[in-house]
C-alpha cells in the first residue's frame, strides 16, 4: 500500500498559494461550451482526474476539446442540438457530478449512451437523479432498480415534459440535471429545493444567454432554443480546495497565508461564516467577478479558534468542507457540534465514518459519530499515527493538515487527491520552508 509521511510542522506557514481552478465551474465550463457553436477559450481550468472525465466525456459526444496547456483549453461544440452518439461508453471515473448533469443532458437526446465509472462510483446513488428525469419522461436504466451504474439511457419516446420537482434534498447535482433536461423538455421546469444549494449551473447558464427565474428556495428555466456561448470563461480559484489552507493557517502558530484567486460564490461560503464564527481571522482583499463568479485574494492568520453548533440550514454551503472543519473542531477550545450532515454518508466514502474512525486515530476518543453528524472536542491531544484516506481526496487532505498543526502522520493511499489537487503536497511542503 502507498504512503506518505507528513511531518509536523516546525514553524507557522508561510507564503503566496495560487488556488487550483473550481472543480463544480471547470466541470461546468467544459460541458455548457460543447453545447454552444463558438469556441469557448477556458482560462484556470482544474487540470485534476474529475474534470478530466467530463473534457473526456464531452469529447466522446462529439465536442472539440483543445489543451493549449494544463490548465488552458479551447471547446468548440456542435450547437445545443448538436452532440452526437459516442462510439464507446461513457467513463465518469469518480465523478458524480460529471455522471449527474450529462445524465440531464442525455435524457432528452435522440440516441444511446452508457455511462461507467470507478469502484467507488458504482456504490453511489444515482435514483436521485434518475426518479425526477423518468418522471420528465426519460428513459434511464441502471442497476438496483435505476438507481446504481452501470446506467444507460435510452432515446425517450417523444419529447420530455416539464415538472415542478420538489427535491427532498438540496443538491447542486439533482438540481443542475433536473435544468439541464428542462433546456430540452416542453413548458417551464422548476425545481423547489428544502434549501439553496450551489447554484454554479444557474450563474453560468446566465452566462450562455439562458433566462432563470428564482423565487424563493424555488428555480424555474423555460426551453431554450440557442446557447450563446461566451468568448472566454476564467474560473475561480475552488474555495473547497482553499478550505485547507485556511484551516491550516488558522490552527498552526505563527501563520500567515494569503490566498490568490478564490472563488466566494455566496453558495459555496459557509466554511468562512463557520470559520469565522470559531474566530478565524481571514480577509478578503481585491474582490472581483468573472462569468458571473465573484473572487477574491483571502489572507488567512493564525488565531485561538473555539467551537461551534451547525446544521441543516448551512449544510448545502459547506458540506464538502465538513472534514477540514472536524479538523478545526479538533485544534479549537470547547466542543463543536455539526447536525444535519447525513448526505456524507453517500459521498466518495461514508465521511461521517472516516472522520470518526481516522481522525480519532491521531486524536483518540475526540470525535463521535453520531447518525447524521459529529460532536468533535476541542483541545484534543494529538499524536502521530497512521491513517487511511479510504481513496477520499477530502479525507486524505484533511488527515494531512490535521498531522502538520498535530505530530505528524503517515496517510495510506494519499494519491487520491489527484481528484481535486494534484499539487496538494508540494504546496503543503512549500510553505513549511
């Protein structure tokens, strides 16, 4: 088994962190410009295995995808009505979210796909999805009745239909599907969600011309009849991979940290209220919009950080960052208490389980697992341990920062990150010089 050894850290952190491209915007970039008839030049495109599958993917169904270099592409489409069958079938990886918005995308399109994916993408639930588009009329098909990959779907037999669809949960994914279909269906489709969840799909198809109406916790899109594809799409710096470098900056002594380039979409900025609720001290600076996104530079210092009670209501906003929080909760004064978050059971691996079964291992007794969140104590005294990353970028990141505020630690299976970050470590390094 693969390992690294993260040692603890001397001194405070140091240093200028140029943040990796939004993973939920580069996918989205790459997927909206192979529906338009322009090119569409993509400027800080996240260079990482997840968007990867859907350059792929989008390349299959008939797109032009061009890297200039890692992170500079041009995608040239064929027209919103334009994709064409793929030869092959349809290798998602470990994205849901690539698997999710083109299975809205396909639904309505006149011919065949097959979509596969890796271990851990065949575990999860795709119903979610796949309920509301059958209910538009989509013929979608998968194992354990609908709702598990491999998932094939089927031309429909006539035209879908719009629903008003109110999701029992707030996903991006479900929402951005259930849209996405909705460009291609007959009469205006809404989706009602308990509450805001991300809403990347919706800013960005703003950007391609399409007309949303929001109202409420509530989104409507009528058909559309033509993608007006944007010369050029800039995507922000991904706060969730900024996320470790503000908690790390926050819980090591003696650190300062300024962050270029972060992505502060109000959907996406539950960790700084939640962080900045345990006393963080971080400030934005140069704040800016590109493609309707909003950046800004964030200047993160250590400082005596306490805890905290969350749930349901910010959970849409932050439930990607609930690990690198649990690691916060660890190093803070006093409990931290987070409810509301039993949508991570069904993520890359169950993160309520690892974070209560890994981080207890650097920090014993620490943590509990409850069904739908975590109690974490605060002051935890932490040792160096080994710990698995259960193939979960987030785990591994999160374990990593965790051992550089603690006494180290020795991470099975760390390149998992290559998901989101491929330059996680050497920059975990860079700034410990």
């Amino acid at each position: 088994m693969e390992k690294i050894q993260i040692e603890k850290a001397r001194q405070g952190l140091q240093g200028e962190i140029v943040i990796p491209g939004d993973k939920s915007i580069s996918h989205r970039s790459v997927m909206f410009s192979a529906l338009g008839d322009t090119p569409v030049r993509i400027k800080n495109f996240l260079h990482a295995q997840d968007c990867m599958s859907t350059a792929a993917c989008m390349e299959a169904l008939g797109a032009q995808v061009e890297f200039i270099s890692d992170t500079k592409l041009i995608v040239t489409g064929n027209g919103l009505h334009g994709l064409k069958e793929p030869a092959t079938i349809l290798d998602a990886g470990n994205s849901g979210t690539t698997l999710r918005l083109l299975m809205g995308i396909l639904a309505a399109q006149p011919f065949l796909s097959t979509f596969t994916g890796d271990a851990s993408l065949h575990k999860r639930p795709m119903g979610r999805v796949i309920k509301p588009l059958s209910q538009m009329g989509a013929q979608i098909y998968g194992r354990e009745n609908n709702a598990k990959l491999p998932i094939t779907v089927v031309p429909a037999k006539k035209k879908l239909t719009g629903i008003h669809y109110d999701s029992p949960v707030a996903s991006a994914q479900v929402k951005s599907a259930i849209l996405l279909a909705g460009m291609f269906a007959e009469g205006e489709t809404t989706v009602n969600e308990p509450f805001v969840s991300r809403d990347h799909t919706e800013q960005m198809l703003s950007a391609f011309g399409v007309q949303l109406k929001r109202e409420g916790t509530a989104v409507t899109i009528q058909p559309v009849e033509k993608f007006t594809a944007p010369q050029e799409i800039e995507v922000p710096g991904d706060i969730s991979s900024a996320a470790y470098w503000l908690v790390a900056g926050s819980i090591v002594p003696g650190s300062k940290l300024l962050l270029k380039n972060v992505g502060i979409n109000p959907t996406r900025t539950g960790i700084l209220d939640v962080l900045k609720d345990m006393g963080a001290k971080i400030t934005l600076q140069n704040e800016r919009t590109s493609g309707g996104e909003a950046a800004a530079d964030m200047l993160v210092e250590y400082s005596e950080l306490h805890g905290v009670s969350f749930g349901a209501e910010i959970m849409p906003r932050l439930i990607d960052e609930i690990p690198i929080i649990a690691v916060a909760a660890l190093c803070a004064k006093g409990d931290t208490v987070i409810t509301g978050a039993g949508e991570l059971r069904v993520k890359e691996t169950d993160r309520l389980m690892a974070i209560a079964k890994e981080f207890n291992k650097l920090a014993p007794g620490a943590i509990e697992e409850k069904e739908d969140g975590l109690i974490i104590h605060g002051n935890a005294q932490l040792k160096a341990a080994t710990a698995f990353s259960y193939d979960d970028h987030r785990i591994a990141m999160s374990l990593a920062i965790l051992g550089t505020a603690g006494n180290g630690v020795e991470i099975e299976n760390p390149a998992c990150v290559n998901i989101s970050y491929p330059e996680f470590y050497q920059t975990l390094e860079e700034v410990q010089k």
